[in-house]
DNA sequence: CCAATAGGGTTGCATTTTAAAACCAAATTG
DNA sequence: CAATTTGGTTTTAAAATGCAACCCTATTGG
C-alpha cells in the first residue's frame, strides 16, 4: 500500500522527516547548499533520474525549502535556491554529515570539510547545549512533554 | 528499478542517509532515545507495519545503530538499545525537532520538550559554530574539500 | 535562416518497496 | 491446557523508483 504520510503527526521530527525524511530531499538541500541552484547541476551532481528530481524539487518548493527562480533573460532558466526554512537545516545537515565522518567514514578519509570563512579553522562538532552552553548527552536530559502527552525519561 | 544506495558514495551525508536516512529509521532512533526497547512498543507508538518494522531493526542492528538483547529468562523477548552510534544521533534528531518545531509547529503547539536534568531549563537550540564557539550561519562556512574533490563555496 | 544542442521537464514501463492483514511458533499466563 | 503475548514471516496490492524515450523552448553555430 501507499507510504505512510505524518503531515499530521504531534511528532515534530515526523513532520519534519514528511518534508526532508527521503533519500534524496537532503541530499538536495545539501547540494544546494554547496552551491548548486540549476536542474542540471544537481542531475549530474546527484545521478538522481529526472523524473524523481523534479518531483522531489517541487515538493521542496511546495514546503518552502527552496524557492523556483526564473533567471533566463526572455526564456525558461530557473535557479532553485534555498529559503531561510531551508538554510535553517545547515545544523541538520552538518550534525548528520559529522556523524556520517565519524562512524562510516570514508575509505580515502577526508574527515571534516567545513571551515569558517573568517579563521580558516574548522567548525566545532554540533552538539546539544544546556542553558549555560555546556555540551550534553542524552542522558542529561528529559522530555517534558512527550510524544502522545505521557511523560517518560529519555 | 530499485532504489539507489550510497554504501560508497564518497559524501558522508550520502552515506549516513543510507543507514538512517528512510522515513522509518531516524524515528525508531528517536524513539529509542525516549526509552522504547521492544518491539510491540515500537509497532504500536510508531504505527509501523510489523515487517517493515522487522526489516528496519535488523537493518539498524546490522549496522551498529541499535543492539539486540536477548532478556526473556529463557524464552524469546529482545530488547532493542541503543549503541554508542545511535546515542551519537542525539544532536542530529534534535536539530530535526527544533526545525520541525519551528517551521511546522503542531497546531496544538508544544514547542520544546527537551530539558536539563539537573536544572530544568530547556536546552539551547542546536547551531553550528566556530571554533571560538560562535553560533555560525551557512554564509560564514566555506568547503576544504568537496564532494567532488573541487572547491567550491558553500 | 536552419540545424543542432542545452535546459527543464513529462510519459511509459519494469522493478522494488511499502502497508496491511493473515498466518506462525515459542513462551507465558489464566 | 487453552488463550494470549512476543516477535516474526508470507502474501498481496498500491506506490515509489530508475531508466529511457519524448517534448518544448531557447540559444548557438554555420
């Protein structure tokens, strides 16, 4: 039968996995975030089919992830390029591309990409923060209003 | 044809998306991080078809996400935990909550539910920052190497 | 000016995945 | 010892995916 939708779950990461939750809506955000902003451009980049990556663009449109520009003086070039909702996931993106290095790393290693414009020097490892900005586990912590309004420990 | 897979993709966000990156896995974690062991709780909390729920934890189990106990005294009762890889998630399921939260908030809101264990106060939102641990946007970050082995901005 | 090519898609079709429900076997409970 | 619980496997239909083949609108080249 038909994939499951959670447009409508109480679970925020439900719906947020509804928007970007695929195999390849991330991947699109990511490349979109390296730069790429043209259909062929993330076609050749990807080795996506094209089919499923203009249903996959469309969708992000529609959820507001990216925006369809039309940049063709008088004709029909569009660039797709990302809205705040989607730079708002460069810590989605990074967190998971950190523990993608760390535990499946890449045979011929190149461990952390990611750099401040300003320094040159590497990004920290994102990390779940206390109010006093001290890194945490998630034994640190507890979930104050659950997934179906139970309370339970994390 | 069959999905495509990125087990050699030299990108780690490709690579991490082929463990956890479907619509099923990065919930199982999740609910696993709030304290779900067994499998009927899993089938019924998450709504999951029983196989496709079989298929997901024996996928995660097979790479080092969950681990599968054995805890009936001496019948047949599994619990399912998580590893050090799997807690190592923590931070990525919660910058997908916190933009969940932020950019489709349920309709009967509850906004944040993590908090610290000793004091109580909610945790800080998840960013990237910089070496100085300055909170850091996409703008401000630029790529050492590439996907592609070529440079590009960010 | 006309042909060739590039960008951005859509359509068909074969192959997988998924979801749901039925069925199963071991252990535990009543 | 029958019913139930746990943890699955099997079957079947509906979607999703990947590929190749088209299509239409520019732009380029000669």
């Amino acid at each position: 039968m038909a994939r499951k939708r959670f447009d409508d779950s109480s679970c925020s990461v439900a719906r947020a996995l509804n928007e970007v939750g695929d195999w390849w809506s991330l991947l699109i955000v990511l490349h979109a975030m390296y730069g790429t902003r043209r259909f062929v451009d993330f076609q050749q980049q990807l080795g996506i089919a094209k089919n499923i990556l203009c249903d996959r663009l469309a969708r992000l449109v529609d959820n507001e992830v990216l925006r369809k520009e039309e940049v063709g003086e008088h004709g029909s070039r569009f660039e797709y390029r990302l809205t705040e909702k989607g730079r708002d996931l460069f810590p989605v993106v990074v967190a998971l591309r950190q523990w993608g290095d760390k535990w499946n790393p890449a045979p011929d290693g190149q461990p952390l990409d990611l750099r401040d414009r300003d320094t040159g020097e590497p990004v920290q490892t994102v990390t779940v923060r206390n109010a006093q900005g001290e890194p945490m586990s998630i034994r640190d912590v507890f979930v104050a209003e659950d997934l179906d309004g139970t309370s339970k420990s994390a």
